[in-house]
C-alpha cells in the first residue's frame, strides 16, 4: 500500500496534496480515500468541493479554503487544471502568489488537493517547487511491466487471497496494462473465488474475457506459427461477435506495424525499455512484440503491411465484401516466403 494512502487511512491528514501523473486509477483512487476518511458521510456534499481552474481564479479558491466548513470538522477542496505547475499555456491566468502566501499558512481545517494529470512538472517554476516542498505527493505513473505485477500481487494480499504466477501473466495478457481495466477484472476475480480464497490461471481464463484487441493478438500468434486455419478460426468469431471488419483490420494493422517497428528498433539495438519510451507504448507491449518478431524477417512484415494496405484500400472503395476482404489477407500470408 503506497505510504501517504496508509496515512490518510488512518486518518493522519496532510494540509495540501499534490496528485499527478497521467494514471487517471491512482489519482480517483487518493481523490476517493480523501474524501472517504478525511470526511463524514453525512457532510460529503457540503465539504467536497471540485473547483477547475479553468473557470475560476486561485483567489476564489484559496477564499474558500480559509472559510470554516459549515458542517463536520474539515473540508477536501479538489482544485483541477493546474497548469501553472506545467510550462503549458494557462486559460485563465492565475495569481500564484495567493497560492504561495496560503501554502505558508494553511488553514487547519482544510486538505486541499492539486489535481495534476500531466506526463511532467514544470521544475524550474518557483511555485512547482514549493508546492513539491510543501505538500505530500503522489505520483500517479503509468506502471511498467514489473510494477504492474507486483500491484496485482498487493492488491490481492490486501483481499487475503493468493494468486498463482501464471494466472498473474494471463491476467495481464488478456486485459492489458490500464490498471482500471484491470482493477474491474480482478473485482470480478474476487467475487467469483468466494472460499477458495485462489485465483489460478484456469479462473482466470474462464472469467475475464478477451477484448477485440486480445482477439486479434491471438489471430496475430496463429500468423506467426503460421496456422492459417486457426487465425480464420478467430476471424470468425470476432465476426460471429458482430465485430466491424474495418475495426479489425484498424487493429490488424496497428498490430503488424508495431512487429515492424520493434523488429526495426532491435536491430538498432534497442532494449525492451528503449523501444518502449520510444515509440511511446508501454513495455508490456514491446516484451509480446519481441516474441512475436522472432519468427519474422523484415521484409516479411513490409510484405504484411503492403498486403494490409492494399487491404484497406478494398475495403474503404467497397471492392468487395469485407469479410472476404479479411479472410483472402489471412490466407495470402501463407505464401509470404514466396
């Protein structure tokens, strides 16, 4: 359990918080822990209080921060767009030295929030710097692989249940790295285990379901084994779902184009990590990419993405059915090496 949600947990408050980062589940879930402990149930809709700086000035704000609330001992006051922490242009102009001067005396009855989703601070400004001085804060950071497996390990002790390795691997496999995505799968997990109090790899499989995205993954496996039969074995019943065929080929196509790119940037000598910053994915990706790429020359895949664009073509031109459309790119893979 990250320390500062132990903290408020315990009711243990600090007068300012600074939440960012662009992981949108860990600052809904620091914004929910506030208002949950810092708050009386009763009191909730009088003591939140959401201002957007894009529509009020700070003065109004820090105004109503040194108002006593009107019920309960404290109010949470959740202050959004920020952007004078960032070197972004501002909407509306704010005064920050009305912040500085509340910062420096707080109002003890208040916990005020900064709500920052921004890939980066700007450092060098003087009140980014007091306001990471002053206030306790939370990163909300997009997870790296690692991380993501050891969320779920803490988050499943916090349930006092176990999970098996392979089950932690599938899990991520099927739904991903956003970590809300993942925390609504395992809610699942949780209910359907009951007693067992063991989520293995089999509840896994039987319980989250695989996205269109996970769907043409596996399509995207078959190829690569080149089993053509099971990759239209999967078109059909991403069909059968009544999936679009042009999402498919859309993710057919984004697909192949980050084989071709990973495969690229490996060549170069680009690590899992360095592949992943730059082409701006998340590693997860990147680590079922490098597998996929073993089994491909380049120029197989610049033949696949050829055959994907021709493919696009058809389709958006009505050429032909787009279902045949589909199933005439699969079976002209077999022939890649021709």
């Amino acid at each position: 359990m990250n320390a500062i949600h132990k903290k408020i947990k315990q009711k243990q408050f600090a007068p300012l918080y600074l939440v960012y980062g662009t992981e949108s589940y860990f600052i809904n879930e620091t914004i929910e822990l506030l208002i949950k402990h810092a708050l009386e149930e009763e009191n909730r809709d009088f003591n939140a209080v959401v201002y957007d700086l894009d529509e009020v000035y700070l003065e109004e704000v820090v105004e109503d921060a040194r108002t006593l609330p009107f019920f309960g001992e404290r109010k949470v006051i959740l202050i959004k767009s920020p952007l004078f922490l960032t070197a972004q242009k501002e909407k509306m102009e704010q005064n920050v030295k009305v912040l500085e001067e509340y910062i420096k005396e707080p109002s003890p009855f208040t916990v005020l929030v900064l709500i920052a989703p921004f890939e980066k601070l700007d450092e060098r400004k003087k009140i980014t710097k007091l306001v990471k001085k002053s206030a306790e804060v939370v990163e909300a950071n997009v997870l790296q692989t690692q991380d993501i497996e050891k969320w779920i390990q803490e988050r499943v002790k916090e349930q006092g249940v176990q999970i098996e390795g392979k089950a932690i691997s599938l899990l991520v496999e099927l739904v991903g790295s956003n970590i809300m995505m993942l925390s609504q799968e395992m809610n699942k997990l949780f209910l359907y285990i009951d007693e067992e109090r063991l989520i293995t790899e089999e509840t896994v499989s039987s319980i989250v379901p695989k996205s269109a995205e996970q769907n043409v993954f596996a399509l995207t496996e078959k190829v690569v084994k080149r089993d053509i039969g099971g990759a239209l074995k999967i078109l059909y019943e991403l069909l059968t779902k009544q999936e679009e065929p042009i999402k498919i080929l859309a993710l057919l196509v984004t697909q192949f184009r980050l084989l071709y790119q990973v495969k690229e940037l490996q060549g170069r000598g680009y690590n899992q990590n360095q592949i992943a910053s730059h082409l701006s994915v998340h590693p997860y990706r990147v680590k079922l990419a490098m597998n996929q790429t073993k089994l491909f020359l380049p120029e197989e895949l610049k033949k696949i993405l050829n055959l994907l664009a021709e493919a696009d073509y058809e389709m958006k031109t009505g050429k032909m059915e787009k279902k045949l459309i589909l199933e005439f790119f699969i079976m002209r893979l077999n022939h890649l090496k021709e």
